[in-house]
C-alpha cells in the first residue's frame, strides 16, 4: 500500500467518539422519554378497553362503580381474604381496570360467608361494610343476604327447563333456597300430561353470587349474572307506587297542579275513574 493509499484510509476512519458524563445523561433522558411515551400509550389503550367493559362483578358491599374505581387503591387486600380464591385482581389484558378485585361466576361465584371476611381488610371504604350489615337486637353485625354484586338473569330459550326437560339445578345450587330462585309450575300443553318446573328470579333477593350460573347444566349458561345497574331497569322519578307510604312521601314538597286544565282535571281521580267516564271530557 503507497503512502498516498495509507493516508486515505486513515483520514476516512471515524473519530472516536468519547462519551462524556453529559451525553451519557442526554442519552438516558432520551430513552426513559421514549420508554415513559411507550408505556403511556400501552397504558392508555388499557384504561380505554376497561372503559368499554361495564359487565364486571364486584365483591360484596362494593359501593356503586364510578365511586368504587375512585376509592379503589387496588391493594388486593380483599382477594387475599376471600377462602375460595374466587376474587381476581385485573391484569393488563382481562379488559377491567387494572388491579381492581372482581369475579368470574361461571368459574368461581362468591360462597357467600356469613363473616364477609373480603370487606373488612379494605383500607378506603370502597367495599364498605354498611352495605353489608344489619342491626340485630341493637348490635350491627354482617349480613350476607344484603349483598347486590349482580342479578341473575335467565334465558328462557336455552334453559332446558322451558323445553320441558326436568332440571333445577340452579334452584338447588342457589343458597337462599327457594327465595331468590322459585320454581314456577306450568303446564306443558305440547304433552298435555307433564309440568314444567321455570327458574323465576326474585330480584329483591337475589344477591348475585352466581352459584347458579356455576352449576347451570348448559354448555354455555342459560342463567347468568349482570351487574344489576345492567340487568333491570329504571322506571325513573316521575312514576310514584301510591300504595307504599314509603315512596309516596317523594311527592312531599313537589307541586301537584297540572298544567293542563280540562273539565276532568277538575274532578278527583276516583271520582272520574269510578264513573265510567273515563274517554269523555265534556
């Protein structure tokens, strides 16, 4: 190699670079941002997916969802209390908020312990004890039947009991025995000889525990558990049970006047009701 080659070859190598405490600590801000923006956006496409997931059982005397996700400081007390391991802390993927304790019905329901003993480890009232107890000879004390995780619901058109299959496995299973699940007598007028024997909820009753939907005898369960703010429906304030005292005192302070005035708004209710009246206003 002549010297003039020799030359060129040297003047075309790269400098070395030497790495200074300066740009080593650029270089280290750069990637935690990169990292930091990666993570927040993984982060937010699974906060966004819980967001689209409103079907999730909570624990026994959890408050109502939007303040339970704000109490909720995802420590995991509460699965590590439950007996049964039927409580699960959501992971990244499951599609609830991540590190809140909900359950799976179908695979493991809540047994339903007279002690409760998931809600009194809970630091922040989110399950909150109140929701789960009553005053028994003027002593407060647990009571399990006041639970409201769900509602079970039926359908009708895969639950062999309304073909007329003899099956009361989910009556049987149920651990408010013949409270929260009745069997409803029918007759089968395709036979003409036998009965059928339906699941009917009671929805005043029914806690959603889901031991019925764990020992429906389906491929896929014909009775399930839903939140109940999912599961029934809301007939709103402006419809009063006049019958109860209890929800007529709503009307106390409200304005009964009508602000349409004809010869029937006039008269009493039973009045006009009681005369045989009731299409003509004249």
């Amino acid at each position: 190699m002549s010297n003039q080659e020799s030359k060129t070859t040297k003047d075309n190598k790269k400098p070395k670079v030497e790495i200074t405490p300066r740009r080593r600590f650029i270089v280290l801000m750069a990637q935690s941002v990169g990292l930091s923006a990666l993570g927040g956006l993984g982060w937010a496409g699974y906060v966004e997916e819980a967001k689209s997931a409103p079907l999730t059982l909570r624990p026994p005397g959890a408050v109502k969802e939007d303040d339970f996700l704000k109490m909720c400081i995802k420590c995991g007390q509460c699965a590590e209390a439950c007996p049964y391991d039927t409580l699960i802390i959501a992971k990244p993927g499951d599609n609830k908020p991540v590190g809140t304790p909900y359950f799976i019905a179908r695979d493991i329901p809540c047994y339903m312990c007279e002690d409760i003993p998931c809600v009194p480890p809970c630091p922040t009232g989110a399950l909150d004890e109140k929701l789960v107890s009553s005053v028994k000879d003027g002593k407060k004390e647990f009571d399990i039947r006041k639970a409201q995780m769900g509602m079970a619901v039926v359908d009708k058109h895969s639950c062999v009991a309304f073909w007329g299959i003899q099956c009361d496995a989910c009556y049987r299973a149920c651990p408010l025995l013949d409270e929260a699940i009745k069997l409803e007598y029918r007759q089968n007028k395709r036979t003409g000889k036998h009965a059928y024997l339906l699941p009917i909820i009671d929805e005043e009753v029914c806690t959603g525990c889901g031991l019925c939907e764990h020992a429906c005898v389906t491929e896929k369960p014909a009775i399930y558990v839903l939140p109940r703010e999912v599961a029934l429906g809301k007939v709103g304030d402006y419809y009063i049970k006049g019958w109860e005292k209890k929800d007529e005192k709503r009307l106390e302070g409200i304005s009964t006047d009508v602000t349409t005035k004809t010869k029937r708004s006039e008269k009493k209710a039973q009045d006009y009701l009681n005369s045989g009246d009731l299409f003509n206003d004249e």
